[in-house]
C-alpha cells in the first residue's frame, strides 16, 4: 500500500485522505449565511456530512476523531464557480482545439480541468457548455469517486438557433417549436441540471418560450447569455432565471428599456431572485496580463496535463497582445465596473462564475481571481462576494438544504485559508486546506 501510494504521489494526483471522523479546530469561521465570523471554531465531521459546528471553550472533540489545526486561518465554505468549461484549458485557438482534443477530453481534459478546480478550493462547479456523453460520464466519476473533482452541475451542449461550424457535439440547434421542446426533453431525460439558452435572439418567439417552458416542466433551470440587448429583453419575457455575462462588447452602459425590464422583475418577490453572473475577469485581467504575463507561467495549470498538451497550450498563448479573442477587450474594461453597478443596482443577485477554460483563464486561478476583481475593483463587500460564491449558488441551483453552508446536517464541503480572508480577499490564491464531502484533498 506504501508503494501504491507513492506512486500516486509521483503521479500528481489529488488524493482524498479517506476519515469517516474529522474536527477542524481553531481557525475563524466564515459559515456563508452572513452571520459574525465565529473565533475558535470546531467543525466535527462525520463521514460525508458535518456532524456539529461551536468552539473551542463549548464544543469537545470526542474521541476517534482526526483533528485537522486550522489555528490562524479563515475557514469557509467550499467555493461555487457557476460558469466553468472543462473542456477548454486556456488553449487560444479553439478549432485547432476541436482538431485535436475532443476525443480526449472524456479521460484526459476534463478530469484534469476538475482536479484543478477542486484544489483551488471550488468544491461545486456548473459546467455550462460541453458534449453530453463525456460531462455526465465525468460527474459520475466524480460522483462515485473515481476521479478528484468539485460536484458537478451540468448543461450539456448549449441550445441555440443554429451551431457555430463544426461545434455540433457540443452546440445543438432548434428549428421550431416542436424541434426546441424535444431538444430540451432529451436532455432533461439524460440527466443534466440546468439548461443553457444562448442566441435567444436569433430565435423565433416560439423556439426561445418553448425552450424555457420545456425546461421548467422538467424541474430545470434555464441561464442564457446577456451579450445583446434583445437576448436579455427575450430572456426576460421567457423567463430565464440566470443571466451570463456582462455583455454588450464595449458599449459603455445597459440601455435604459434593459434596466427599466431588469427593475421590473426584481420587483417580482413572487419569482424570487435574478441571478446573474458577470463573468468579470476574463476582461478586466487582460490588459494586466499583457503588462505581466508572468502567472502564464505558473505550472498550476499543468496538472493532470502530459507534456504535450502543456506545451500546445503554452505555445498558443505565447503573445497574449496579438490573441484574435481580445481584440475588443482593451476598449471594453472601462465599460465593466458601470455594467456590474448597473446590475446590482436593478436588483439582480449576482454570481461567482468565471468562463474558466477561456483562452488564458486556468482553472487554478480564474475563480479566486474572479473574486478578488469583485472586491477590489468592483467595490463588493467581502463577506458579500463569498456568499456569492457559497450561500447564492447553492440557492440557485436548489441544494441550499445540503451545502453552500457550513452547518450541522450539511454535507462537509470545507475550505480553510491562513490569514484574513475579509481583509485580504486574494490569499485565497493558496488555499492550504480542502474537504469536499467530508474527505481531505489539500
């Protein structure tokens, strides 16, 4: 077993240390309802779920427990990244992408995409965008444990009026009404767990209600993209329950008939919230990584990767200034801190999500980037942005009974950082310690 295990090691692999009790003692708890930090705190975990939470003066831990120090650290909830791609991993040009990788991406590209992401501490990731067969066959195996992940909720191909040329695998077009509903069934009859609408604008009125409407009768939720104006009117009308993206290419504000309709349905308690998410860093760090290309060189993003997939993506991304993807990114950064204040101030709830997988975001570092723009560029409260990051997609996605909060009953999906993390948003860049479902990976 030794020799197994230093195998392992040497492989590179994250692997769970396997307890059926753990205790988590010392550090300060940020629990995701909003509540005070909690000093000296105790989290007992059993098996896959947390058995109690208190401290150190009123809460024992009993015997038969490993205890994991978490003196000096912010301890929080797993994190959520609402908008990820395991497909992708930062390569800069996507046909050649297509070319070459998509038969590996079921058992070499996306498990390496999860395991990044489960040891930069997001411990549940939706994934927004990928060929059915390969993303439910790895959140099964993730699932059954057969490969180190976040918990995955996932969409499947998007749905749209017509796919991009030769992205038919993961992109399936609607001609009519009969043809969307049918669409949507056979992917609510396959097992995914929200449905992704984009080109609503490009569709007839009949194909973008019928995809929505069909996905509610299903029990699933519908995000759809935000990139025009008359995308977020339709979505509206339709009903679309999450927004993507900050949109409108480097148009310096959302005109007025979109807030007035964004107003509008805020104003709808009876709907609950609009969730929307900004997706923010791509866009705001491009120009930062022209400046200082270094943290393209960081090997985070190598993990689980052979050489030469490594060295294909790093060869693609050699001239961030001259990438086709960005062309139109140095004029749109002054537009994003006015559209994100826009959106909070119509009321939309917002979302830590990130298109992690784009060209130049890696999984590793997109999500606490992410969350570091929203503090100090966007002017977000800390505690805010965790709880968008924790407590909202949990809510959004129907499992704020099991996680997104670090409660007795929850399922123990735990992350801890050393320092303060309600001061010092961005040390969440090394998260030392992971749990996810009450095992340690970090």
């Amino acid at each position: 077993m030794r020799r197994v295990f230093l195998c392992l090691l040497l492989a590179g692999l994250a692997l769970p240390v396997a307890a059926e009790r753990l205790a988590l003692v010392g550090g300060r708890l940020i629990d995701g309802n909003g509540s005070p930090p909690l000093a000296n705190s105790v989290i007992l975990v059993r098996d896959e779920r947390i058995e109690a939470v208190g401290q150190v003066d009123t809460l024992e831990v009993p015997d038969g427990y490993r205890v994991i120090s978490t003196e000096g650290m912010s301890v929080l909830p797993g994190l959520w990244d609402m908008h990820v791609h395991l497909m992708l991993t930062g390569h800069a040009d996507y046909a050649h992408w297509r070319r070459e990788y998509t038969h590996r991406l079921r058992d070499d590209i996306m498990p390496a995409s999860a395991e990044q992401l489960l040891l930069a501490g997001v411990t549940s990731a939706r994934d927004l965008g990928a060929p059915l067969e390969d993303i439910l066959a790895v959140r099964s195996a993730i699932e059954n444990g057969s490969i180190p992940g976040p918990t995955l909720y996932v969409s499947g191909p998007f749905i749209q009026h017509r796919p991009y040329p030769g992205t038919d695998h993961y992109r399936w077009g609607v001609h009519g009404e009969d043809d969307a509903r049918a669409r949507v069934r056979q992917l609510a009859e396959a097992g995914v767990d929200v449905i992704k609408l984009i080109d609503q604008d490009q569709m007839s009125e009949a194909e973008y209600l019928a995809v929505v409407e069909e996905a509610h009768a299903h029990g699933l939720p519908v995000v759809a993209h935000a990139h025009r104006p008359e995308e977020i009117i339709r979505g509206l009308k339709a009903g679309v329950d999450n927004f993507e993206h900050t949109g409108l290419s480097t148009a310096p504000i959302y005109p007025d008939e979109v807030i007035n309709a964004l107003r509008e349905r805020t104003a709808r308690m009876d709907l609950g919230p609009l969730y929307w998410t900004p997706t923010v860093e791509p866009l705001f760090n491009y120009v930062h990584t022209i400046r200082n290309p270094e943290h393209l060189d960081d090997p985070c993003w190598h993990r689980g990767l052979d050489e030469a997939v490594v060295e294909d993506i790093r060869a693609s991304i050699r001239h961030p200034e001259r990438l086709p993807y960005f062309q139109l990114t140095p004029a749109r950064k002054p537009t994003l801190e006015k559209k994100f204040s826009q959106l909070r101030e119509a009321g939309a709830t917002l979302l830590i999500g990130t298109d992690s997988g784009v060209p130049l975001s890696f999984h590793c570092q997109s999500t606490w980037a992410e969350l570091e723009v929203w503090v100090n560029h966007m002017d977000m409260d800390p505690m805010d942005t965790i709880r968008a990051a924790t407590y909202w997609p949990a809510r959004m996605m129907g499992v704020l009974d099991d996680v997104g909060t670090i409660e007795a009953g929850k399922y123990a999906d735990i992350i801890a950082v050393r320092g303060d993390v309600l001061r010092f948003i961005n040390i969440l860049r090394d998260v030392d310690i992971v749990v996810r479902r009450g095992q340690q990976y970090r």
